[in-house]
C-alpha cells in the first residue's frame, strides 16, 4: 500500500519530497493546501472518504500514516 501512495502522489506532486521526512506536517513539508490535494487524490484513487477526524498530523506526517489511514478506512 505505501508503495501505490508513494508513487500516486509522487505523480500528482512532484516537487514534494514524500521520502524526507518522517515529519511531513511538523516540518512544513505539507502545508493545509497539499494536504487537502492529498486528500482528493487518496479519495479518488481509493474511493473513499477521509472524515475530518481523520486530517491528523499522525496520518499525514508520513507515507505509512497514509498507507495506515487508507487501510483502515478501506475496511
């Protein structure tokens, strides 16, 4: 799973580095408007639907938080 994320999103956003930090969020890698791109991507891709208790940074900071999120949403 986290390999079909990576290469989604390395496709729709390639200028953002998914593989630098384990701190996507904290570090200012991901800001609200690449998240909510994020967001679009994972629900079209997956369809699903990400609830807003879910736009955490613990989910987002990484690509296995999303490969985690995305699994458990799937289910």
């Amino acid at each position: 799973m986290e390999e079909k994320i990576l290469a989604l999103l390395t496709e729709e956003f390639p200028k953002v580095d998914f593989t630098a930090s384990d701190t996507l969020v904290k570090d200012g890698i991901l800001d609200s408007l690449l998240i909510t791109g994020i967001i679009a991507a994972l629900t079209m891709e997956f369809d699903l639907s990400i609830p807003y208790e879910e736009i955490t940074e613990e989910n987002f900071n990484s690509i296995a938080g999303l490969a985690k999120m995305v699994e458990r949403l799937s289910e």
